[in-house]
C-alpha cells in the first residue's frame, strides 16, 4: 500500500487538482502516484481550507492507497467529483495490503464529499478480506454525498474514530454479495448518520463493540441485513456498546431489521440503545435479540453472555414475511432487562396469516403492540 503523509505545501497550487500533478483520469492508467503527491501537498499546507480536487468527467485507476496524517490544516478538503476505481481483481493487487483500498488515517478535521462514484468492483473479492474505504483514529471529519458501489468488502469502516458526520450517501452491492456492509464501526464515539440509503448483500450498518454515541436518522436500508449492533461477545470477548439511537428510518425487503446479536461465552454490555419511528416494509426478522448468534451452527452452549439492558422499541409499523415478527431470544442465564416495546404495528405480508413473538428470559414491559409481547410484564 502506498503511503501518504504530508511534506511540502506546493504555494499557488489550491486547489490541488489531481490532474496538475501528472493524472491521467483515464480508467486505465494508474493513478495512484499522483494522488499521492496531491496528498501530500494538500495535507502540508498550513492555510484555512487546502482542497484536495478529483475533477468530474474522468476515471481514476487506484491501487491501495494510505492517506495519512496528522495534517498541517485542520480544515481540509477531499472533493470528490470524478470516479474513482480499484483494481478489478486479488491478482491485481499482488504485494499490496489487502486490508483495505483506500486509507484515511490520523487526520483530523477534514471532509470527504462530491457526486463522483467510489466503484471498488469487488465481486472477484466477494468472500476475501479488503474494505473499499478506511477511516482509522480519525476525528472531527465529515463524509457526504458520494456514491459507493461494489466493495471488496466494507463500504466504508470506521475504527476509533471521533466526532464524525456521514450524511447523503448511496451505497450499493448485489443483494447476493456476501459481507459488503454499508457502513461498520468499531471503537468509535459521537458518530452521526444521516439521510442515506443504502442497498447491499450485508448489515446496512453493523455496530460493533467499544462503540458510543452512535445516531442514524433518516435512512433507507435494502436490501440487506438490516441495522445491526454486533456481533459482540466472540471468542468471549467483552463487549461494550451503549448509547445507539436510531429514529425516522426505513427497512425495505431486509433480512433481518432491528437486531442485537451476541455470541455465548462472551460478556460486557449493550445497553442504552432506541429504535424510534421506523417503517418496515417486507422484512424478515423485524425485531430481534438474538443472544445465540451463531452462523456456521457449530457453537457450544455456554453460560457467559453479553448484558443487554435499557433497549426501547418505539413506533415501529410495517409488515413481516416472517410471522415471528419480535423475537427477543435472551440468555438463559444473564437475561435481557428493562426491554420496552411501545406503540408496535407489525403486520403479516400475507393478508391470510398473523404475527406473533417469542421470547426468552426477557424482562421490562409492552404497550400498544402488535403482535403482543407476553413475556415482558
């Protein structure tokens, strides 16, 4: 992976046009060196607002590529207007970090935005391991208005990283293609996502541990797997997620909806989380704690579990496919308290059948629900 730090400010040279330091914009050609030098003249300029500037009308052929801080300027620009590509296949990136295409790392202060397209052409990827674009230790930054189609992997990963803002963006994969997460967070604080949509073969947001603050409004999910908080608790690991709130959202055709999903043996929490206002429309699985998250069927009972507490379902209407339509499947042995359902409509997308729930040592109350949840008194 090339790596992008800052050197020199390149005097009279804003905006840095990838173009004026030797692009190609051809589709073709790669491109990679000369982001590189517009990087670094971008993230070395000491003024107000340096912009680093991908023109529209052109195609850039990137290979992995690190753009690393800190930076001189804590207001920098990355405009995106063109089309960014990776390389079409694993072959292509012999002797290069496969982890990720394109690296954001240590910056702090900065906006990634435009109407160009970031095309990771990941379906020889599909089941490999590379996320198409990484934020890492990343502060006060906002990300708007791109396009992203096809990941190898992740859309977009965010790894402790603070104060951030993703807003107006349309991420797309085959409904078939395996593990392209719209967005996935890890470790991350005070996170805010806004009036998306997102359609792709995975968890159109996926939550994982050490993970705070984390605000989704106004988006549109499917297909997919839904919202999701975890998987937590692998390999015992101690989870710790709190303070996920999700409002005025909408689910379309997804596999799953609202879901909490833990592995035995683990511990920690998932704790102070809402959904409010949603709307579902042919979903699978709408409301769902699964506490014996297992997707290879080969996991042995264990007494550990994550603690998942203080969790609020709120205005949640729409229909079903599935008649099981809130399923809180709790451990056996910590259980699930303070789970409240209030003001649930969730019909059967068959006219000529009903919904019902089940439930599994879950504790707290229910009000206004249908189907009515008896367990949680």
């Amino acid at each position: 992976m090339a790596t992008l730090g800052w050197s020199r400010s390149y005097p009279g040279a804003m905006p840095y046009n990838v173009m004026n330091f030797g692009a190609v914009g051809n589709g073709v050609t790669d491109d990679s060196q000369a982001f590189i030098k517009a990087w670094n003249a971008v993230c070395g300029d000491t003024s107000n607002n340096p912009t680093l500037q991908v023109p529209q009308g052109k195609t850039f052929l990137l290979q992995p590529t690190s753009f690393q801080g800190p930076c001189k300027s804590s207001n920098l620009q990355v405009q995106i207007e063109g089309n960014l590509i990776a390389p079409e296949g694993p072959s292509s990136w012999k002797g290069k970090d496969r982890r990720s295409w394109l690296y954001f790392a240590n910056v702090n202060g900065f906006t990634v935005n435009g109407n160009g397209v970031i095309d990771g052409q990941g379906s020889q990827w599909w089941n490999l391991c590379s996320d198409a674009l990484v934020f890492e230790k990343c502060t006060s930054f906002q990300v708007s208005g791109l396009k992203h189609i096809n990941s190898q992997k992740n859309h977009i990963s965010l790894d402790n990283c603070q104060d951030a803002t993703l807003s107006n963006l349309h991420i797309s994969a085959p409904e078939s293609s395996p593990n392209t997460d719209g967005l996935d967070i890890s470790a991350s604080q005070n996170i805010h996502i806004l009036n998306s949509n997102i359609a792709t073969g995975d968890d159109c947001i996926a939550i994982n541990t050490g993970s705070s603050q984390i605000n989704v409004t106004g988006l549109t999910c499917g297909p997919g797997h839904g919202i999701s908080i975890g998987s937590l608790g692998k390999q015992g690991e101690a989870a710790a997620v709190e303070e996920v709130h999700v409002k005025n959202c909408t689910l379309n055709a997804t596999q799953n909806g609202l879901r909490i999903k833990t592995w035995q043996g683990g511990s920690g929490y998932a704790r102070k989380i809402t959904f409010n206002d949603i709307t579902l429309t042919d979903v699978d699985n709408p409301i769902i704690i699964d506490q014996f998250y297992c997707p290879h069927e080969q996991c042995s009972n264990e007494t550990n579990a994550v603690k998942i507490s203080d969790v609020s379902y709120t205005g949640i209407h729409g229909t079903s496919i599935t008649q099981d339509a809130i399923a809180l499947n709790c451990s056996r042995t910590v259980g699930c308290d303070n789970i409240v359902l209030e003001h649930i409509h969730i019909a059967s997308s068959n006219s000529k059948e009903g919904t019902y729930s089940t439930c599994i040592n879950a504790h707290g109350k229910c009000d206004d629900s249908v189907p009515s949840v008896g367990c949680l008194k």
